[in-house]
C-alpha cells in the first residue's frame, strides 16, 4: 500500500521527534495547504465553483475555520489538560466585545483621574482582546486548583451566565448603543482593507494555520506533557515535580487566549454586527460537541469536529430536497439535534477519542495491510 514507512529512516534526533516524521503524512499536509491556500483563492477569481462560491465561503468555510480554532482552544485545557469547561462562549465573547473596545477607544474615567487609550489598528487590537480573554480565563481557573470535574465545569458555567448578563446589562461595552447590538469596524491589515469573501477566509485561514501550529507544537513539548501528566493523574503528576499550579492556569490561559481570537474573528470576519446572543450558552454546547466528536486530545479532532458540527446541518437540509424528498426546517433542526446526541452517545461507547482516533486506527491498518490486524 502507498501508507508505508519502510525505507524512511531518521538520522537524528529532531527528524524522529519532528511533528510529521512519516513522508506521506507531510505530503497530505502540503497537498490540504496548497489546495486552502492556492485552489480555493483561484476557484474564487475564475468563478468555476461547483455550487455558489459565496455562499461556500461565507456559509461553510469562514465558519468551520473559525470553529475549529475555539475547538483547538477548548481542546488544549479539556483534551490535553483535563480540565472540563463549559464557558467557552464566554471567553469568545471576551475576546470579541475588548477587541472592540480597542478598535473604537477605552475611556474609563475614575475620580481622581481617567484612563484613555486611542483606537488601535485591528491586528493588536485583537492580541490584546485576546490577552484579556486570557486573564478572566486565569480568574476562572483558579478554582481548578482545588476541584475537578463536573465542580469545575459548574464553576466555568458560572462564567458564561456571568459574562452574558455583563454584556446585556453593562451598557458601556457596546459604546452605550440603544439597541444592545454592535457593528464590527473596517478590518484593515497594514493597509489593507478585508471587504471581499475571499479575503476574510484567507485571513481566517492565516490565523488558524498559525495557532494550530503553535498548539501542535506546545502540546509536542515539555509544557504539553505536564498538560497530560495533570490530566491523567494529577497527584502522580505532582509527586513527579509537575507544579499543578503553573500546568492548570497555563492551560486556562493559553485555551483563552486562542477562543479569545476564535471569538473576535467570529464578531468581526463572520458576523460582522454582533449582540451577545451570539456568544450564549448554546455556543460553549457547540464547541463541546465540536471537541468530543472531534477526538479529545487531537488538534486534528478539532478540524474533523468543527467540520461536522458544521456540515450535518447543511446535508441533512439539502439530501432530502435532492432526492425529492420536502423536509422542513423545524425537522431539519430536530434531526440536527437527534444524529448529533446519537454519535456522542455511540463515540462515548464505542470510541471515546472520536474521529481522530478512528482515523489514526485506519492509518495502523494501512501499515499492515494485507495482513491481519
């Protein structure tokens, strides 16, 4: 068979440690590079789509781009670290609403002096939503360090239901708008103005090529294994020197900080107008589902749980009317509902790492084939 590693040999230690060090695995990851990169942009400019180019981009991989970052960023603390979250929309709304205030102008005036920071350009303005997304993420992990599990996830929850109120209620995130909504400003990077489709997936693309990279790199070293160690048993962990402290707060940080950005993209480059329905309860549920069904613990479980989160909806709409078969929306929604609560139930039974397990057991077939497994 053509997945095979015999006559690849490593001659040092960085090409054995390397993070493809199979020959065909890095070629699969040039060939889905080249065709986000190179095939996407050039189907857009010669208009030879197979269905609506727009509504592709706009409809399936703007959203799957930016969903599969805040799953990459919720994989890092619940898949690698342990630590079980339900506020991820909380941390996206975060990141969204500072960045925000960055582009537009912080004034806070306090009674012996007034803090004012000018509107910044877009790129540092999301970094630094990003960095306070990390900061609140810091403050709810604090009680990681004394309760685990469902007392933790109790413990984020709070977070989303607290922040949503503080979006709604504090009318000074929204620049004291009536109607509680937000328009995101002009996206213009270093002089140049994201308007098109196009250019908002290349620039969705460009950050989630860098942060899952990044991510598959932290979780490959000496942070990454505290992650896990904590994660698989946390007093053997620390009786090995791992400080639970620094390994906990440091996955808070970093997976706040990444849904921080997932969380502005999503304001900004998708939605463009924004209120904070669009960062509830439902959202933190979503990117959960994105990361069980995914794989836990997988960068590429993130891509392939965002991808069917995403898409399910879509066939389960345009199957049925393809075969000639009227389905209705509400029926649609209910099936969405039912196939997705189905899966989790038979992935937690049959296979609880998810797809990339799946798809990492039939990479070991392939090895072997023919021969008994």
């Amino acid at each position: 068979m053509f997945y095979r590693e015999t006559g690849q040999f490593k001659s040092s230690y960085a090409a054995d440690m390397a993070i493809f060090p199979i020959r065909q695995d890095r070629i699969a990851l040039w060939v889905v590079l080249a065709a986000a990169f190179v095939a996407v942009p050039l189907l857009d400019f010669f208009q030879v789509w197979p269905f609506g180019g727009e509504y592709i981009l706009r409809a399936i991989l703007i959203p799957f781009l930016i969903l599969s970052l805040a799953a990459i960023g919720l994989n890092i603390l619940t898949g690698y670290c342990g630590q079980l979250s339900l506020g991820s929309g909380a941390f996206m709304a975060i990141g969204a609403y500072s960045t925000y205030k960055f582009c537009t102008g912080v004034h806070i005036p306090l009674e012996l002096f007034t803090i004012s920071i000018p509107p910044l350009p877009v790129l540092p303005s999301i970094l630094l939503g990003a960095l306070m997304s990390a900061f609140v993420g810091i403050l709810f992990g604090i009680p990681s360090l004394r309760i685990k599990g469902l007392y933790l996830a109790v413990a984020t929850l709070a977070a989303q239901f607290f922040f949503d109120w503080v979006f709604i209620r504090v009318k000074w995130f929204t620049n004291y708008t009536s109607s509680g909504s937000v328009a995101a400003p002009d996206l213009v990077f270093f002089g140049f103005t994201v308007t098109t489709p196009i250019h908002r997936y290349l620039l969705c693309l460009v950050f989630v090529s860098i942060f899952a990279l990044l991510a598959k790199n932290l979780v490959r070293g000496n942070i990454g294994r505290q992650w896990m160690a904590t994660r698989d048993m946390d007093i053997a962990a620390e009786l090995m020197g791992i400080r639970p402290l620094y390994a906990k707060l440091s996955a808070f940080a970093l997976s706040s900080f990444v849904m921080g950005v997932a969380g502005a993209l999503w304001a900004f480059v998708y939605l463009g107008a924004w209120e904070p329905l669009a960062f509830n309860i439902d959202r933190s549920f979503q990117i959960l589902f994105m990361v069980i069904i995914g794989g836990l613990g997988s960068i590429l479980g993130s891509f392939l749980g965002a991808a069917f989160i995403l898409v399910l909806p879509i066939l389960l709409d345009q199957v049925p009317h393809a075969l000639g078969v009227p389905v209705s929306v509400e029926t649609v929604s209910l099936l969405v509902f039912v196939v997705t609560g189905a899966l989790i139930c038979w992935l937690l039974i049959v296979e609880p790492r998810g797809f990339a397990r799946l798809w990492s057991t039939g990479k070991e077939k392939l090895r072997l084939w023919p021969y008994p497994y």
